[in-house]
C-alpha cells in the first residue's frame, strides 16, 4: 500500500508540482487506505489537503 501511495504522490508532483492544494476522496474499498496515506506525505512540503469520507465510517476497516 505504502509503494503505491510514495506512486501516486510522485506523480501529482511531477504533474503539477508547483500544487499547494488538494482533495483527497476516499471510500472503504481495497484501494481506500492509499488515499488516506496521501495526507502524511503532503503535509511535509506544505500541500494542504481537505479528506472527504464518502463512505459510511462503519465500512472502514483496518
């Protein structure tokens, strides 16, 4: 989950790398931990994040 998360986040910064704001979407399915482990990485180099749960808070799991 962690590779594809430092993935993800590589490319929003090679894509737009002068961001300094994003939204981040998450639901409760296989992929939905990699959305969350976005936060850590953003907050470091000053990207500010607004996470939205679209899923009911009893759905997540681990």
């Amino acid at each position: 989950m962690r590779c594809a998360t430092y993935a993800i986040f590589s490319c929003l910064k090679k894509r737009w790398d002068h961001v300094k704001y994003i939204a981040v979407f998450c639901g409760n399915g296989n992929n939905a931990g990699d959305e969350y482990l976005i936060v850590p990485l953003a907050l470091p180099v000053n990207i500010q994040v607004s996470l939205y749960n679209i899923s009911p808070i009893g759905k997540l799991t681990g």
